[in-house]
C-alpha cells in the first residue's frame, strides 16, 4: 500500500513530462521536414502523405490545411534576413523575384496563422495586384503605419508571420536551400 503513492506520483511525472515535450515539439516547429531558405521556412511534404507525424499535429493544432504537392507550396517567415523575430511594429521590405508560378499571395498573420487585422482592412496581396518594379521584382512594405506604394499592414501585432503562398508551381517538387526567394530586410522599428 506504502507503493501506491510513489507509482501515481511516477506515472503523474511521466505524463506530465510526455505531454509537456510533445506541447514543445509541435508548438512552434512545423514538422521534421521543414528547412530554412533566408527567413523563409519550407515544408514540402507538409500536404502529401509522406509528412511526417509532427508536421500533422501542427496542421491539426493550428487548423490549417497544408497545400499538396500538386497545388503549390507554402513558405512561412518568422524572422528578417538577419534572424531577427518578426514584429509587427516594425517596417519590413518584402523585396526580390517571387518563383514562377501560376498564382501567388503574401498575408501577413499573427503565430496563431490568423490576420493580423481585422476583415474590411488588406489582409494580403495577390501576384495580380502586387505594382512590380521594372525588372519584375515584387516590393511590399509591411508596416504598422501607412505608406506609399505596395503596403501590407501589420496591425501592431508583437508576433509576427509572413506567409507567401505559391499556387501551381513547379518549385514545391524542386525546392532546395539554393532556390531563390524574396528578401526580407527590416527598415526600422521604434
């Protein structure tokens, strides 16, 4: 009787220290597969059968569903160019040639993958209205505050991700640490 208590308090350290990795490994990674280009982040698999088990509990926690092969690719930034964590009470330059493909969209989300403002305000841009540069470069401003040109809000928020959607490209078979993507520099922050 004497063991009853030193086998629950076991099994309550046990499952408390299961849980409590398990809430870490999916908390703020997306999975195995995930690589780093710049500030970007990439999970290929994330939408095919072959995504690994972490990278499905994310999607589930989250509520997101992950794009297939064959519909396109997802890249998710958390950080600037020089590794910094995105806020969104700074200015961020989203500059450079997006990789080709059929349709493209670039929001702006809070960690939970939600907008970051409210419905009626840009959420996003698309690669049919973004302004190009001459050389076909795609420049958005993400700010607070408005500002000339191609301006993505950023609501104030702490937290900050970018996510920039590639629909119907022949990169998310082909994507690797050498694939060229957009930069992301900060401009200023108070």
């Amino acid at each position: 009787m004497r063991a009853l208590p030193g086998l629950l308090l076991t099994l309550a350290i046990g499952a408390a220290t299961g849980l409590g990795l398990t809430a870490l490994s999916v908390g703020r990674s997306t999975g195995a597969g995930t690589f780093r280009i710049g500030p970007w982040l990439v999970t290929p698999k994330a939408g095919t059968a072959e995504a690994d088990p972490y990278a499905r509990a994310v999607a589930a926690r989250l509520g997101t569903l992950p794009l297939a092969l064959a519909d396109g690719l997802a890249l998710v930034a958390d950080q600037d160019e020089a590794g910094a964590a995105l806020d969104g009470r700074c200015t961020y330059r989203f500059h450079g040639l997006v990789p080709p493909a059929r349709y493209w969209t670039l929001t702006a989300a809070g960690s939970d993958f939600q907008p970051v403002v409210r419905e009626g305000f840009r959420q996003g841009f698309t690669s049919y209205e973004v302004v190009r540069g001459t050389d076909g470069a795609a420049e958005v401003l993400v700010a607070p505050q408005a500002r000339a040109g191609n301006w993505l809000p950023s609501g104030g928020a702490g937290e900050l991700r970018l996510v920039l959607r590639l629909y119907d490209t022949a990169v998310a078979t082909t994507i690797s640490a050498g694939t060229p993507l957009p930069s992301l520099t900060r401009v200023s922050c108070p």
